[in-house]
C-alpha cells in the first residue's frame, strides 16, 4: 500500500504542476497569490510548485504586478526557450518546418520543396535531416525537446501515429511511429492538416476558450477539424469532419472519393481554376484572357481578376461560396458550433467572398441554430496547420 | 475550516454513494467484492455505503452469486419500485406517460388525445392532472418521484427548460419550469424528442456503453440525438442534430424552414404521403388506387401496399430511403459515430428499405469513416422518446 501511497502522491504532484503550468500559459503573467486563488491549492502549496518549477527551469519571475493595498506582487511567466517543439507541415508542393519555445514563440522557420515523386520512405528522411539540422542550428538538447508534430493533408489515425490515406500524396496506411531512428527518444506526432489548424485556432489563434467550433480549410482539397466541449474530435475510428465530401449537389460532377457532387467537386481551389480554364477556352470575355497560356491560370490571378473588377473571375469565387456556405449551413444545424473558421487559401480571397457566404448561412440555416454563429477567416492565415503541428507536443506537455 | 471539510466530507459520500449504485444499476446485480473491485474503495467502505444504499432502501439483496472457491456472495441489486419517474411524450395527436422505476420497469402506462387547439397552457394543465391522478393511483409519495421528464418535437432549450420552437405544436418560447403549480417541489425537465429518443438507446436500448452515435427520428418531421463521448450532445445553444434540415437536393422543393431542399421535405413520413396523393390523383396505376377517398391514404397504407408488392409504393419508399441515405453519408463523414439509430415511424417500414439505405450509405460515404458504422432500426421502436422522457430523471439520480 505505501508503494501505491508513494506512486499516487507523484503522480498528484505531477498533475499539480501541470495545472499550474498551464494556469501559468494561459494568463501569461500571474501572481503566487492568484494561483492560488485560481486553483483552490493553498499558498504554501503553491509557493513550493512555484519553486519546483522554477527549478526545472520552466518559469520565471519577471515584472511586479498591480498591488490590491500591500506589497505589490511579483508575476510569474513561462520562461523562453526552455523547451521546445518542432512542427512540420507536408503539402504537395512543400514541406515547412518551425521550432517553437513552450511561450508558442516561433524561433525558427524553414520551407523547402516537396521531394519530386513525394515517395514516403524519401520524404521522410528529407524531414528527419532537417530536424536534426534545426536541432544542430540551435544547439537543442534532446531531453529540451518536447516532440516533433507532423501535419498530413489527408486521413490520419493520431493515436496510433499513422497516415491511413492521403490521396494527394499517394501514401496510405504508412507508419509514422519508426521514421526517424536518428532521433531517438523524441516523441512523434501526427495529425491530420485541418485538426492541426484547429489547434493552432484553439492555442494561439482566434479560438481560445471556444469549446465547440470548426476549422475549414480550403485550398485543393476541402477538411475541417472539429473541437467538441475544448477537445479535438474524434469519433469512432479517428476519422472525422470530412466536409468536402459532403453532398451539396445533386446532380454533381464524379469526385476522386467516389461519390458525385461533393463539396469539394465545387469549392476546392483546384475546381475553380478548371471552371476558369474551360471558360477561357470556351472564348468568354474576361480579364482571364490576358493570361497568355491558359494553363498558367492559378487561384491567385483570379483573385488578382477579379480584385480588378472581373465579373466572371468574381461569379467564380462567389459561386464556390455558396455551395461552401450550404454545406455550413447544414454544419451549423447540425453541430450548432460557436465559430467557424476558414482556412488555408481561403484567407486569400475571404474579403471578395466572406459576406456572401455569411449571407447564405443566414438564410439557408435555421435561424435558431444560427443566431449567434460567428464565421471569419482563420486569423493565423496560411500557417496554422504548421503552427498547430508544432503545437501538438504543447498540448500534451501542457495536459491538454 | 472544519466545516468546509464536513461539506466536501459531505459531497464526496454522495458521490461514492451515486458512483456505487449506477454501477448495481450497470450490473444488474452485483457482489460487494465486484463493487469493491470495481470502484477501487476497500471492502470496508463498500460495506458501509451498502449498508446505507440499503438503509434507504434504494437497494435489495436478492441472490446468491456463484463462488470463486469461498463462500458464494450475495448479489445486490437496485430494489424494485423504490423510486420512480415519470416521462411525458408529446405529439401533434396524442400525449404518452409513463411512470417508470430506478430499475427502469415500467410500472403504468397511459395514451390520450392531444387536446384540439393545442393551446400551450390548456395542454400543461392536461398532463399536471394526468400526472396528478398517476401519483393517487399508484400511491406515490412526493420525496419517491425523482422528477418528471418531457419529449417535446421541437428545439428545446433543456439547461433552462424551455421550449425554443416546436412549429408542429404551434409553440414559441415557452417555459416549462412553472406549468405545474399543483405539483410543488417535483423537478421538471424537457428535451427535444429526437434527444429523448437517443437517452433511451443509450440507457437501456442498443446503444449502452457507445460513446459516439445519432439517433434519427423519421416521422412527420426529421430530427436527430446526437451522443458525442457518452453524453447528449448540445452545442453552443442547447440546439442540434437538426438533420432534416439539411440540403440533400440542391433543386428541391421550399421547406417550411424557408431553405430549398431539406431531407424533410423528401424523406419525412408526411412527403411520402403527398408524393402518393399525387401519384393517385395522375392516375398512376397502383394498389394504392384501391383506397376509395385518396385523402384516407396514409403512411400505413403505403408500407401495406408495398409488402402486398406494389411497386409504386415500395418505390416511393426507397426513393426517400436514398435521401436519408444521402444525409447519413454526410453525417458519416462529419461525425465519424459508430452507431447510427432510426426510428419512430421508420420502423414501421425498416424491413422494406433499411438493406438499400445502408447500400446508399456503403457507396456514398469515405470507406474509411464508414468501414465499422453500423445502421439499424430501433429496437425500442415509436415508444422510444417516451422511456426516453422517463429517463432524463432517472440519469440526474444515477449521477450521469
């Protein structure tokens, strides 16, 4: 029994410190006294966390506080660059890798091309390089290092560390857990790209405190990441929030999944530079037409069309709004979230589009579920799914 | 201070006490050694807590269970009629009750016509004197009745026990706490019938012990319980599951919500008769003909004509059988649940569709989201938002 007595009081301590660690992030400066009052731990309990903690070199005392009458306390902050974690994020063009202190402070940011092929073995060794570059670079013990996040654009099983499929790169069923033996005893992560940026969303970005909300993203393929009662959703095989092959036209076009009329068959990006081409080649008129091959027609020069006031580049945009904003609709009566979050090169052009798509879930959702729904571009832009993977080792240090 | 630790002394005794008895409630019957074995507290704790649970006679020993080599132990069960609840069903026809124990018996039950007009206030004052005259039949003392719970179809607001909008019943924000001024001190709940519907699969139909699941009700409206890490799932403001109101045809017909194409206005109970109304009235040949006055049609005579073989009937309820199908491929891939429930008047007719729905949902939905779902009809059949309405007590008692 004394050996369970032992064991549970570590572990209390241990859980103790955790909790103040993260009542430490999450006000960013704070006094002995409302740590205190915060946990319901007493202030002698609290002096001593505080000391173990300096200790370890996690925290440090650095600024005087407001004064309520006596002596004007001192605050506690979570020290920089005491820990680390590095984030990498796979795309079919790149792969970009930050290191991060637990302050979320980025210290270092690096994007190179993806490995033509994008063979997973190759791909892989590529990334463990590059750690161990970074780790090199700044000078980062590995007993500093919290762990590594990856985030996949695709189907992944986070718990058991595994790519079940990401159809854009080619990879399915692949194991993260062994890939990188020249980095041994650090912990690696993985997440699908959507839930990443709902992390970042939900750590750093504008999610915090939000407890139910979904994080879109838009770009070539279409994901969400789902956050239920503050935790990252996952349903019953890990799974969840595939948004773009929701049903949204029935009468749609065949999609990669199988299915016709998903949503991303409408709103990816990579659909609305085929409209543009087909009506370039069909003759339309439209500033489209200044592009000389029409092959080189991207999302962004129909963002730069139709910011020049092209009609035909505009419809495009608001077209895809408005299936997205349909499929929200049907999001928001059914999971009644407190924000929804777009993403990815969404935030590019959210100015031309936002307020027809806020309009069409006004309309189109029943006005009970929708009433106090917020949806805006992710704050973060670009980044949050780099950012939230680097994030992912935060998380669990911090006992979230 | 003392007194402080007498409160939590106080508070943590109820809690092993709740913790205990769900788990006799879980088990159906138990030994005290399983109990201890189970929660972890020493055999001396478990006997004092029994020896209270039997003191206030909210338990029984009632067996003798088989022996692991000693002397074969009792088993203890919850005791029958101790304590009860009652459940309140509403439709735009008729108002169920239920009067139900903790071992969730059913102990009386009765059905009555909707009362014509359906005037809020005039239907309250019907169910506090039917729930009176249940009291006087079956002798129940006000400190036996742990609380009385009501099925609402419509959006409830059950944290404030209110009803948001129930279109069908023609009722817009009304409260519910203090409709029942004869009935002093008896706590009041309310849910969404779908809600109470998805309670009843999990507390004692084929979803106990599934953390993630949808219940679906089919009648004349759509709606659905959404059970999200083993709890009701309420959003950001107490309002969701609103499946019925997705888009599934994005050419469809107006809903009454002012959207174009929801799942109701193809899949309810009540769509399927219009669509067979007008069938008739074209003249297309079918046994439906045989019904003299084409307004007698109902949903009954449809699902009779279809296992009499007529094609007619059988196709109109496939054809809103794909809908659904269509909506659960979405849901599917959003949610990721394990099981998914249908019910009400859906099971009426489940042996004729449920084969081509779950094929709908096989070639629509992401293999990898749907590969474990399961969909079948509900076992608790129409009666299961009623013992749903009677639980919602019964799950405040058992502390979950």
């Amino acid at each position: 029994m004394k050996g369970n007595i032992t064991g549970n009081n570590r572990f209390l301590k241990e859980f103790n410190q955790t909790v103040v660690l993260d009542m430490i992030r999450v006000h960013k400066a704070i006094s002995k006294a409302e740590l205190s009052k915060l946990t319901g731990l007493s202030p002698t309990a609290i002096g001593v966390i505080v000391a173990e903690l300096l200790e370890m070199g996690y925290i440090t005392e650095s600024g005087i506080g407001e004064s309520n009458g006596g002596r004007r306390p001192i605050l506690i902050e979570l020290k920089p660059q005491s820990l680390y974690t590095i984030g990498v994020d796979m795309d079919v063009k790149y792969i970009s890798l930050v290191l991060m202190d637990t302050t979320s402070r980025i210290i270092g940011e690096k994007t190179l091309d993806m490995p033509q092929n994008m063979i997973f073995e190759k791909v892989m060794d590529v990334i463990q390089s590059e750690i161990g570059k970074i780790i090199k670079e700044y000078g980062i013990s590995t007993e500093k290092l919290l762990g590594i996040g990856l985030s996949v654009p695709g189907m992944v099983d986070s718990r058991e560390c595994k790519i079940v499929f990401a159809p854009n790169l080619g990879w399915e069923n692949v194991d993260i857990k062994h890939q990188f033996p020249d980095l041994p005893g650090i912990k690696v992560y993985v997440e699908n790209e959507a839930m990443a940026s709902a992390i970042s969303e939900n750590w750093i970005g504008c999610c915090q405190g939000i407890k139910n909300f979904v994080c879109i993203n838009i770009k070539s393929g279409i994901g969400s990441g789902i956050f239920i009662d503050g935790k990252p959703y996952r349903g019953a095989s890990g799974i969840t929030g595939e948004i773009g092959h929701m049903m949204v036209d029935s009468n749609g076009l065949k999609c990669n999944c199988g299915n016709y009329g998903c949503l991303e068959t409408i709103a990816s990006t990579t659909r609305i530079v085929e409209q543009a081409k087909r009506l370039v080649k069909e003759g339309v008129a439209s500033k489209l037409n200044d592009i000389q091959d029409v092959e080189e027609i991207s999302a962004q020069s129909i963002i730069d069309a139709a910011r020049d006031g092209d009609a035909v580049s505009v419809n495009l945009l608001l077209e895809s709004a408005r299936f997205l904003g349909l499929a929200i609709s049907s999001i928001v009566n059914i999971l009644n979230p407190e924000k929804v979050i777009l993403g990815k090169e969404f935030v590019t052009y959210a100015d031309i589009v936002l307020d027809h798509l806020k309009e069409i879930v006004r309309c189109k959702a029943l006005k009970q579920t929708a009433k106090d729904i917020e949806i805006t571009g992710s704050s973060l832009g670009e980044r949050a799914s780099l950012l939230g993977s680097a994030i992912i080792p935060l998380k669990v240090f911090f006992g979230k």
